[in-house]
C-alpha cells in the first residue's frame, strides 16, 4: 500500500521525480480563493464549496478536468 499523499504521488502518465505542489484553495480574511498557473489568483468566494466549484469549473474549462459522467 502506498502511504505518500497525493501531492508526494506521481499523476498518471507522469515518470521520474515527483515535482514540488501546493494545495490550490486558501483562506484570507474569511474569503477564499484559488490559485492557477496560468493567471494566478481568483476570488474572493465566501465559502470553500463556491471555491471548490469554482475551481472545477475552472479545470474543466482548460479541458484538464473532465465533468462527471451520470
């Protein structure tokens, strides 16, 4: 069983060493946000489920998340 956690853990199609992540939501002052490579910060959001959503939309829209299949 592999006990790293997913930021320790190479992604699929990835090979050698696993490159340094960080988690992409944070909070500030009560407000939250997102990070991107891309264009950087988004936000504010009031609570980190509008962030989250936010976020996949955000991935799925680059085409790097695909939405859920019902």
């Amino acid at each position: 069983m592999d006990t790293r956690t997913t930021f320790q853990q190479n992604r699929y199609g990835e090979q050698g060493p696993v490159p340094a992540r960080r988690n992409r939501l944070y909070s500030l002052n009560g407000e939250w946000y997102f990070l991107t490579r891309e264009y950087g910060v988004f936000g504010p959001y009031p609570d980190v489920l509008t962030a989250r959503g936010e976020l996949k939309l955000y991935l799925r829209r680059l085409g790097i998340v695909r939405s859920a299949v019902s």
